[in-house]
C-alpha cells in the first residue's frame, strides 16, 4: 500500500493551520508564483491531494481542470480570503454531471436546503 502526502498552496496566513494537520505547506503570493510551484508538484508522485485557494487560483483554473483530470495527484480548491468564490462547488457540479449524465445538483448550493 502506498502511501501519499498532501500539500496546501496559498496565502500563508490561510493555510498556517494545515501544518497542524501534517499537510506540506506551500506559501504563495501571487497566481504566477502557484502556477509554476503547482506545475511541478503535479508530476511529484509523492503527493495524493494538493489544496490550492481559490483566491491564488484565479486566472489559472482552466490548467488545473486539466491537471485534474489525472487521477493523482486530486487537485481541489479550498476557499480563499475572500471567502468561497464558488470554483469548488462548480467543479463539483461538472463532476457529477458528467458521472451521472445530468445536472442533479442544478440551483442547489450549499447550506442551503
């Protein structure tokens, strides 16, 4: 059995508590600087998951929908300054509809009921 590490990019005020947790971190202040650190973490086959902010992954989401769809390492959005900036849920959303072949979770957002 293998076994992976997980990493978090982003501002290093918002992810400080990830190392608590055991998680790599991978402090960033720009778009650009996250681009080439996650560039070469994707090929790096010791990792399983890589959190990115959505704040830092703006500009850049399309190269990670790519990324993501290699099955490791799992490459997902965790939210940002900012708050959620809605990528994560969208993802989610493109995921399922292409599992099942429909939108099931069409004006459905999350905490929402």
């Amino acid at each position: 059995m293998s076994t992976y590490k997980m990493a978090v990019i982003g501002e290093e005020d918002l992810i400080r508590g990830f190392g608590l947790l055991g998680l790599e971190l991978f402090p960033v202040a720009s778009g650009q600087e996250a681009r080439d650190l996650l560039s070469g973490l994707k090929d790096d086959r010791d990792y399983g998951v890589i959190f990115i902010t959505e704040s830092i992954a703006q500009g850049f989401t399309g190269e990670i929908e790519e990324w993501g769809s290699r099955p490791l390492p799992c490459i997902t959005y965790i939210p940002g300054m900012a708050g959620s900036e809605g990528y994560a849920t969208e993802r989610i959303r493109r995921i399922v509809e292409k599992a099942v072949g429909v939108d099931i979770l069409k004006g459905k957002e999350v905490g929402k009921k």
